[in-house]
C-alpha cells in the first residue's frame, strides 16, 4: 500500500514538473555560460538566431546542429555567451518564447566547450 501512494504521488509531480515548464530538465544543470536552445523551426538560419541571442547578451559563439546527410537543420543549437548575467537572461527571457509556430526551450548546458 505504501508502494502504491509513493507511485501515485510520483505521477503527480510528473504531470506538474511537465506542465511548470517548457523544458524542465534542461534547467537542471548548473549556471554557465553556454545555453542549450531547442525547437528551433527548421527554416531559421544561424544569421537569424545570432539576431536573436544578441539581444539577450553578448554572443561569443553559437554552434546550430545540422544532419550531416541531408545538411539540414536539427532545431537546436548551443550559444555561448560572454557572461553568467547574459546566459541567466537568456534562459530567463527565450525558454517559452515563440518563433514562428514554435515555442522554444532553453537552458543551461552542461556541456561548456561548444
């Protein structure tokens, strides 16, 4: 009977921890200053999306994933910006925003080398 209250009470936090956020484990990594930003509509180009970060902060690099067979976009990318304060704004500011049909997610990565 215990088993069973501690599952159901899992599935509660499950369906809230999916409805508090766009991408709820993204944000469990630790702050840096490199963001993770998926959903990404696949007709943005890397010159859009630098447009894009760079009103949240400073850029230094910005590294958008392509399939290497049909050279298209994967919908995410990894931005690397100048400081802590930018990074935090960025996940603060683009997690949830719309671009385009598509909400996008963002958070820190835990991979810093980009």
């Amino acid at each position: 009977h215990v088993n069973y209250q501690y599952i159901e009470r899992k599935d509660e936090n499950d369906k809230m921890n999916r409805q508090s956020g766009v991408n709820a484990g993204v944000q469990n990594n630790p702050p840096s200053r490199v963001v993770y930003l998926g959903s990404i509509p696949y007709d943005q180009t890397e010159e859009q999306l630098l447009d894009l970060c760079s009103n949240v902060g400073p850029v230094i690099n910005l590294k958008m994933m392509f399939d290497p067979q049909t050279g298209r976009s994967k919908g995410y990318a990894f931005i690397e910006f100048r400081d802590l304060e930018s990074s935090a704004s960025a996940v603060r500011n683009l997690n949830g925003y719309q671009l385009g049909s598509r909400f996008l997610k963002c958070g820190y990565s835990s991979n810093s080398d980009i």
